[in-house]
C-alpha cells in the first residue's frame, strides 16, 4: 500500500529530475536568447529567422550533447524509485 509521504516524496523527486534534464537545454536556449537578442539591438536587424534558426540549432546540439546523461538519469530514476514502488519493495 503506497502512502501519502512515499507519493509526495516519489512526485518531489520525480520534479526534481525534471529540472535536472531540463536545465543543459534551457540553459542553452537563454544564453542563446539573449546573445542574438544582443546583436539585433547592435545592430538594428529585426528579422524573426535570426532569432530562431540559431536557437533551434543550439539547442538540438545541447540536446545531442547531453542525451547520455538524460538517459541515465531518468533510468537510474526509473529503476531506484518506480519499479521498488510498482513491485511492492
């Protein structure tokens, strides 16, 4: 029988995971941001294209990048909370 503690502690760690898979993309994804952001005020170029080709391509790098240990995470995850949890230990 799980309990209320075993649920909140489980979804608390659950989120915590989130942040840590997320944070190498978003992180990206701002310094990114804000660096073309930078260069449109310089130099006046408004175009929609250059903020989002050079973003999108960061990110897809980042996200190459880091697949490993996303992975091992969410499995190390998968495999020291959830399955204990879904065969009773």
């Amino acid at each position: 029988m799980i309990t209320e503690v075993i649920f909140y502690d489980t979804m608390r760690a659950g989120l915590w995971i989130a942040v840590l898979v997320s944070i190498p993309i978003l992180t990206v994804a701002l310094l990114a941001g804000v660096s073309i952001g930078l260069v449109q005020a310089l130099t006046s170029i408004q175009e929609m294209t250059l903020t989002f080709v050079p973003k999108l391509a960061a990110i897809i790098i980042v996200f190459w990048m880091s697949m490993g240990f996303m992975t091992e995470t969410l499995v190390a995850f998968f495999q020291d909370r959830i399955i204990p949890l879904i065969i009773g230990g």
